[in-house]
C-alpha cells in the first residue's frame, strides 16, 4: 500500500516506478505536515512521539526540527522560493525561539553544541540547520532580523569550537563553516575547520570512490549521504568551477554503487543507521544535480525514485505520516543507541534531487532500467574489500563482504562488540542480518569449548575476475565470549567466488584446537520461502541442518538459516555453494558442480554448465578461473 495522499502514477514518463518529480514534492510536503504536528508552540523542536535516544528528548526535539528542515530546504530551493505551505515561516519562528537561551531548560531553548563525547548529537543537526539556511537564504536568512542572525551564527559556531567524532562528524563544522562564509561571518575557526575536515578526508580515501569512515575500514552508506553529499553540495552551491577532486569520486563511486539497489528499490542491506531508508539514494540524486555522474538522467530518477517508493511501499510510514524507527515497519535491531524518534528524517538527504528544477533532464527524460535490471553482473571492489553479484532474472543485488568492518584501529577485537550490520560475509536487497542474540547468518564461525566465535576486524586480501565471474578474499581471527576472547593461532582465510546466482564459499581454518568445530551458514529468509536459501556442502562438512532465528531479519519477523558443520583441528579447508534467489523454479546446488578436488592447501571445481574449473588456492593466494564461456 503507497502513502496515501500522493499524485496518480504516471508510467509513460516513469514506466519503472510510477514517481515524478510532483511525487517527490508532494512527498516531502506530506512528511512535513505530519512531522509538524508534534511541533512545540514556536517550532524550535519537533517531539516527535517514541523512545528517546540517548542522548535524550530535548535533542531528539532538534533532530527533529533539523532533519525535516533540510526536506523543506530542498523543497522550497527547487522551486526557486515558492513556498505555498509556508514551510520557511515556520522554521524561521523556530530558529529565532530555539537559539533565544540555547541550553535553558525551557520549552523551546536548543541544546548548546559541545564535545561528541559530552553532549554532541546537536553538532550532527547544526550541519543541517546551516545547510537548509543556505539553501534558502534569499527567502529566510535574509529576512530574518539582525539579532536572530547574529543568535543562530553564535549557536552554530558551537560546531566549530568542540571536538566531533573520529568519522564523518568533521564534516559537520565543515558545512556549518561553509554556511557562515557564504553569509559574510567567516574567519580564522571557519578556515580551519574546513581545511581539518578536507585534511581527514584526504586520509580516509581509499580509491574506486570510496571512503572510509574515519580511520579504519567501514565502508557504508555513509559515502552516499555524509562523505560525498557535504563537499559535492558545499562546491556546487559555492558555484565554484568544477567540484573536482570530491565531484571525480562521486562519479567513480556511482560506477559502483549505482549497482546496489534491486530491482525492486531497495538498496543493499548492510552498514549501520539503516533507519535513514531512502537517503541511500541522495548520492545518485546529488550526481545529477551537479553533473558528478555517469548514469543517465533516466537511469538517476529510476534509482531514486525507486529507493523512495521501495519504502513509502512498504510501511515506513506509521499511521501518524511519520517515518518509524526500523526498516519497512519497526525494527528494534536494525537501530542505534543514537537513534530517536526523529533520526529517520536524515532521509530528507535523498531530496536534493529538486534542487533540479522542473525541465532538468533528471525530471524530463524517460526512466531506464536500473543496473540491477539487466544481465547478471559481477563487479569486484578491490578498495573496500567488496564483491557485488546481481542477477537479472530476480533483480536481486547480493554484497560479498571481504573488507568493511566497524572496528576502529585503537579498538581491540572483542565479541562483546559484534556487529551483525558489518561482520557477516554477505548482505543483498532483499534479505538482513540475523539479530546478534540468533545463529549468525552468512557466517564462518568456530565452536571452542561451547563458544561460537565472530567476525570482527576483517584483513582483506584481494578482489578480481573476469568475463561473468569474481572473487574477493580475506582473513580474520575468530575471537569468543564467555571465555578466553581469542586461541593462540587461529586464523580463518576466506574467499567467495561468483557466477550467476551461485557463489563458491572456501575457507581455511588454520590452528584449530583438538575438539573444535566449524560453521558456516547462509542466507536468512523467511518461512514462506521466498527468497530462496540454500546451501550445498562440497568439502570438508559432515552435517546440513537449519537453524532458526526466532527475532527474524529487517524483512521476515521469523528467519531460518541453511547451516553446514564439520569437525576442526590444525589446518583443514572447507568449500560450499550458496544461493539467494527469486527465480520460480532454481535447479538445486547439488547439480551445479560436476567435480570437487581438495587438500590443505585449496580447492578445485569443475562447473556442469559448461565445463569450466574454478581454482582457489592458499599460501600463496591465487584465484583462477578458466575453460567454458568465463575464460
């Protein structure tokens, strides 16, 4: 059921979703006026109704006002300052009312910015109060009276002069920096907060148009919506020439990323603050505002669009017109501590798109099919350590996982810390991670004296392929909980090679202790069967069950696991075949391989489709592929 309320579907110029450029207006008006109902009487903070973060109500109250700001921002800009719902009025009361007595325990006061570790989400909603004033500035910031000028620049000079978070939170004193040089107030913090945030991400670069967020290895949808949107948008609204070198690697970001929405809209399930929904898509929709892009104007709109309707679809939206903490509806394990009744309106970033105007080519031009709609694709990722597999029969986009974890580097390796939304092996569009308290999906797991280990810093070790195939690799320590975290030794080497809808799972277990055993299991899918889930031992297992996850997945309330074990000790390796797929009829695993050569060193399989062998190999690493139509 859509979101009521929105335009007639319009399938002669958006034959694939229906959506125009008046659907994303009126989207964005509809989630405007609900959010606007639990307003305090002068607009300063939006209470939105539900749990608060933690970092408590009164800034869950600006989060409010400052995500759903940026929604009007992009509204009202894209329509060269029409305003008919008078949406700029009302955040104009509700700055002058918030920065009056910032800090004062009041009814409409802002929280004063401080250090992240003390009080420092409101850092996070300054970037998009002085984003949204930007953007409008002809219409409010220029209308607004000295005082309340000179109110807000002090608040948000807050940013500037407290310590953000170790990631993309530098680049929240860089926006604010940016909005107070546009308007004349720029000085010696502003400098420095911009060069220290450009310093940084410099550093966080790691090539194919990808970011690290922060030091370390996390690669997420933070590209899209933080590391790419501020300092794309920040030049373009500059109207500097070009928005080279940040505009060059959002173009080459998209030559990848473009290729992890489904068919059906959604983009890959993986990383964390997966509550933001639809601002996965605010990269594709930046690249075509700017020019940043290599897709077509009806490749862009069919891409978002369909990430906006995958969701609007799908019960993100509550009965109250707000956007719920979850995924599709409420999902307890897909949040974080910081996120609050408010935090899902970050998906306002997916609106810069109108910041095209009505006869753009993005709104113009018929859409097209998505990457994910045509043949089967393989496109290995050696930067981030990803493998993405698509197939064009289900329109489903799987992520082999061999690079992108969530641990810093001062950080031990602790299972205490686990974390399903970046440890797993693989991630697609149409299945999530099994919650931590369940049998892990996608995983590779040692059982050590009755505990199961996890994934924690993943070590990569290479991408590649060819013509219809790929493979990414990687090791890890298993580390443990309720006992000792780690054994002296043990290493797991992965690799996973893809075709088609099948993907090659190999593993070397090395230094196992007498008595351990080994796991691997697959997708998690729910109990109706669809998708499809299977996994087909080939080496070294000795039993298949299914395991079951009782808390279910952002996409099924019950999951079941296809699980494989095996006995442990020393050096031994390990082969399986998996699959996810929507295909009516799939041809089972066990008749995909014809023949199966193994020992402690690699694997060897011959493929019955036509008759080519694909090699992995161990100390040395070596993955090849050769014979039949893959060469």
């Amino acid at each position: 059921m859509t979101m009521p309320g929105l335009p007639a579907d319009d399938r002669e110029s958006s034959p694939f979703t229906g959506y125009t450029r008046a659907h994303w207006e009126t989207a964005a008006d509809l989630l405007l006026r609900a959010a606007w109902r639990w307003a305090t009487p002068r607009g300063a903070l939006l209470d939105l109704p539900g749990p608060p973060s933690v970092s408590g109500a009164r800034s869950d109250g600006l989060e409010g006002y400052a995500r759903t700001f940026l929604a009007a921002a992009f509204r009202t800009a894209g329509a060269d300052g029409k305003d008919p719902h008078g949406w700029l009025d009302r955040y104009a009361d509700g700055l002058a009312a918030g920065t009056r007595t910032p800090g004062r325990d009041d009814a409409e006061s802002w929280p004063l910015i401080l250090d992240h570790h003390v009080q420092g989400q409101p850092m996070v909603e300054s970037a998009s109060v002085a984003l949204g004033l930007r953007l409008t500035r002809p219409w409010l910031w220029d209308r607004l009276d000295g005082d309340v000028r000179d109110r807000a620049a002090r608040w948000l000079s807050g940013a500037l002069e407290h310590v953000p978070a170790p990631n993309n939170w530098y680049l929240f004193p860089y926006t604010v920096a940016g909005f107070l040089e546009s308007v004349g107030r720029g000085d010696a913090r502003t400098a420095r907060a911009r060069e220290r945030a450009l310093g940084l991400l410099e550093g966080w670069y790691r090539g194919q148009g990808w970011y690290a967020d922060g030091d370390g290895r996390a690669f997420d949808h933070y590209n899209g919506w933080a590391l790419h949107l501020y300092p794309v948008l920040d030049a373009h609204l500059a109207g500097t020439e070009g928005t080279a070198p940040y505009g060059a690697r959002l173009r080459e970001h998209l030559e990848s990323y473009s290729l992890m929405f489904g068919a059906d809209g959604a983009p890959v399930h993986f990383g964390r603050s997966l509550t933001y929904r639809f601002a996965a898509a605010s990269a594709v929709a930046l690249g075509a505002v700017t020019g940043d892009t290599p897709l077509s104007p009806g490749t862009s709109r069919r891409l978002m669009s369909g990430a906006l309707r995958h969701f609007l679809d799908r019960g993100a939206v509550d009965g109250n017109g707000l956007l719920g903490l979850g995924w599709h509806g409420p999902h307890a394990a897909t949040l974080q501590r910081y996120s609050g009744p408010a935090s899902p309106y970050w998906a306002s970033k997916a609106f810069v798109g109108l910041l095209a105007p009505d006869g753009h080519l993005l709104w113009t031009a018929r859409e097209e099919p998505a990457p994910s709609e045509g043949p089967d694709r393989v496109l290995a990722l050696p930067a981030p350590g990803f493998l993405v597999q698509s197939t064009g029969s289900d329109g489903i986009v799987r992520l082999h996982n061999h690079g992108s974890d969530h641990v810093r580097p001062h950080e031990g390796e602790s299972a205490a810390e686990n974390d399903p939304l970046y440890g797993r092996q693989a991630y697609s569009t149409r299945t999530g991670p099994t919650a931590a308290g369940n049998v892990a999906d996608n995983h590779l797991g040692l059982v050590v004296g009755g505990a199961r280990s996890v994934r924690r810093r993943i070590h990569p070790l290479g991408a590649g392929g060819g013509d219809g195939w790929g493979w990414a690799a990687s090791w890890h320590r298993p580390v443990f909980a309720g006992g000792p975290p780690t054994v002296p030794g043990l290493r797991v080497e992965s690799v996973t090679v893809v075709r088609g809808r099948l993907e090659l799972r190999v593993h070397r277990v090395v230094g196992a202790p007498p008595g351990a055993l080994v796991e691997q299991t697959g997708w998690a899918t729910g109990p109706d069967g669809s998708p499809h889930s299977a996994l087909h031992p080939l080496h070294g297992w000795s039993e298949a069950d299914e395991a079951r996850a009782p808390q279910g997945t952002a996409f099924t309330s019950w999951a079941r696991v296809p699980r494989l074990t095996g006995e442990a000790e020393g050096t031994a390796v390990y082969a399986s075949l998996a699959t996810l797929t929507e295909e009516p009829e799939p041809v089972p695993l066990a008749g995909a391989v014809t023949g199966v050569s193994a020992d402690g060193h690699g694997v060897e399989v011959r493929w019955a489709d036509d008759g080519s062998t694909t090699r992995v190999a161990f100390e040395p690493l070596a993955v090849g592929h050769t014979g039949g139509d893959g060469g």
